[in-house]
C-alpha cells in the first residue's frame, strides 16, 4: 500500500502549472481527476487514489493556484473516502507583468527575505505589508489570540490559518510567534468528584458524562477530578491541566480501542512529559472491561469499523494498552475492527470500580 507520505513531489509541481494553465475558472472534479491521472500514471488505486488527489489539491491551494471551497459548505462530495471537493476555483494571475516593487520595499529586519522573492502574487501583498507595519510599530509585542491576529492581518478571522501552509511560512520565513500569536490551546472540562490525587480522561463526552454519575454516588471515590478530552482536543487542551490548583499525582486515560483513540493517547502522554505534567497512563481496568464488555453484543472480536484502515504493523500503536489485550488489539485492526469506549455502561463501571476499592482495602 503506497502511502501519501511516498508522493513524488516533482509530479505535485506538475499538477499544480497545469491547473494554473487551464482555461476554466471553476474546475469540475472530473477535470481535476482527468489532469491529476495524466501527472500521475502510477498512482495508487481506490480509497488512496483519493487521499492523493487531496494531498495535491490542499498543495495547490497552499501555492494560490485554486482555492479549495469550505469543508462545511455544500461543493464537496461527501460520498466519497475521503470526501472531494466536487469543484474547485482557479485563482486567476495577471498577465501584465508587474513592477516588482518588494525588491526595493524597505522591509523590517525580520522579514527582509521578501525581497529576494521572484514573484510575489497579488493575493499576499496586503498581507505582507501589514505584518511589516505591524513589525514596525510593535503591535506583536503583546502576545495575542489567534484569531485576532488573523483579523488584523486579513480581515477574515480563518484566513491565517491558510496562510500558515503557504510559502510565506516556509522554514526561516514567518512564524507565528514572529506574529506575536498566543497557543491555542482548546478548554478541557473537568470536574472535582473527591479528594484523590488521581485523574481520569475519558476521550469522548457520552462517556465522560456516564462516568461522572456513576462516580458522584459513590462513597469511595478513585478519583479526585474526572475529565472529558474531547477526541484529538486532548493532545494540547492536556497543557490545561497546570491551571488546575489541585494535587495531580497520575493522569488515568481511556479512549476508543481503534488506531485514532490509540494515536490521541500516546500523542497526549508526549505532551504531558514535554509540558512537565503528571504522566499519562492506560486506565488499564477500564480497557479491560472494555473488551469483556463488547462480547455481550455478539462481536467478541470488535464492531466492525470501515475506518480501520489495514496496515502492516500495528505494534507501536497497541503499545500504549494494558500487555494482556495487546495482541487481540492487533488482530481487531487487522480485521478492521474496534471497540468504543461506550461500550461501558454505568452498571460495568460501578462494577469496575467497586472492584477496585475492594481489592485496595484487602491489600491494606
């Protein structure tokens, strides 16, 4: 299986003039796959296929050649894997040649690398000479939030976030913190449900919020705070955690047993040792149940998943769970299978954590 990692660049290139060459502003998606197979003859097939055409339609985006229509508007055809847009629009160039007045613009120290530009489309222009003004003056400074910034440079509040996978922020070119922009970094909810050192991070909400009841009527809590990441969120909204002005010994995580849910908490336990937080490790009892508890819906072997792409290896991935499940892990994915996290109810939970205080009150 050819991944898009293995893209040959120098055929992105050629894609990219001959969408720039072509005489309609809007292009159809039959176009786009009719000029996407000419430059790539030995491209792979089926769902890849797609996962190229995207690659090298997000790459000409990046370049100003098309502009590639919102994700939650209506142009993309959503039944598709992945989804298409089912038409792009050609960014039209001048065909005049322009005075290239940025190679004798005085520019800011920081950015005097423009002038060395060989070209400089007309789209970036303004763009560029406010970042210098706003160099100038001192305006990144203070830092502050992206959006604003992205306002104040564009006048569109998303249109930075484009701009961050142009040329313009290619190696020793801008930088968001040149732009004196703050991290983003998404809320994470949490609650305090006893006095314990221990936190729990459930992945998703539905989860969280069963968690949560079954905990609040307990009289043992294994707890002190209960938390929901919110799917991919966690890996920087985990930065949230220092804020919290609570002891913090362990951060228990729980997720989706499927490679998105296993990729979220390995990036997540990184983050937390880059970060100087507690580490993150597998609630261990909860991912056990969790496979016991999918065999009372006839799929001991997980619910069937289309998503769940097939892959070679998957070692490195099923290393974050508990040994004992570790290979029936692999043999799920490579049957395109897995097991959400709602598989627990709050009868399992109860059950897990009851367990769990009886066997802690033996030991003692």
């Amino acid at each position: 299986m050819k991944m898009v990692s293995e893209i040959d660049k120098k055929r992105v290139v050629a894609f990219c003039q001959k969408l720039a060459a072509l005489p309609e502003k809007r292009i159809t998606l039959n176009k786009l796959r009719e000029v996407f197979h000419e430059c790539f003859p030995h491209r792979p097939r089926g769902t890849e296929d797609n996962d190229w055409l995207l690659f090298a339609l997000r790459e000409a985006d990046s370049r100003d050649i098309i502009r590639i229509p919102p994700s939650h508007g209506t142009r993309w055809n959503t039944t598709l894997n992945p989804p298409l847009p089912s038409s792009v629009d050609r960014i039209e160039t001048s065909k005049t040649l322009r005075n290239a007045w940025w190679k004798s613009f005085l520019w800011h120290p920081a950015i005097d690398w423009i002038a060395d530009l060989r070209v400089l489309p007309l789209v970036h222009e303004d763009f560029l000479k406010r970042v210098n003004a706003g160099l100038v003056n001192g305006d990144f400074d203070q830092l502050a939030p992206f959006k604003y910034r992205s306002l104040q440079l564009t006048r569109d509040e998303k249109r930075l976030q484009k701009l961050t996978k142009s040329i313009l922020f290619k190696p020793e070119r801008l930088t968001l913190e040149l732009l004196g922009c703050l991290p983003e970094i998404p809320l994470l909810v949490w609650e305090q449900i006893g006095l314990g050192t221990k936190m729990l991070v459930f992945e998703n909400n539905g989860a969280f919020t069963v968690a949560r009841n079954v905990l609040q009527g307990m009289k043992e809590q294994p707890y002190g705070i209960i938390a929901c990441g919110e799917g991919s969120a966690f890996i920087k909204s985990i930065q949230q955690i220092a804020s919290i002005h609570r002891t913090i010994s362990e951060i228990e995580y729980v997720g989706d047993i499927d490679p998105p849910g296993l990729h979220i908490a390995q990036l997540a336990s990184l983050s937390a040792k880059k970060e100087n937080l507690p580490q993150v490790v597998p609630a261990s009892a909860i991912y056990l149940a969790m496979v016991k508890a999918v065999k009372q819906f006839g799929e001991p072997l997980g619910l069937v998943d289309k998503h769940v792409k097939a892959r070679s290896d998957y070692s490195n991935l099923v290393a974050w769970l508990p040994l004992e499940i570790q290979e029936l892990a692999i043999k799920m994915f490579s049957n395109r299978r897995r097991i959400p996290e709602e598989v627990l109810g709050p009868n399992e939970l109860l059950n897990i954590w009851n367990s769990s205080n009886a066997s802690q009150w033996e030991s003692n």
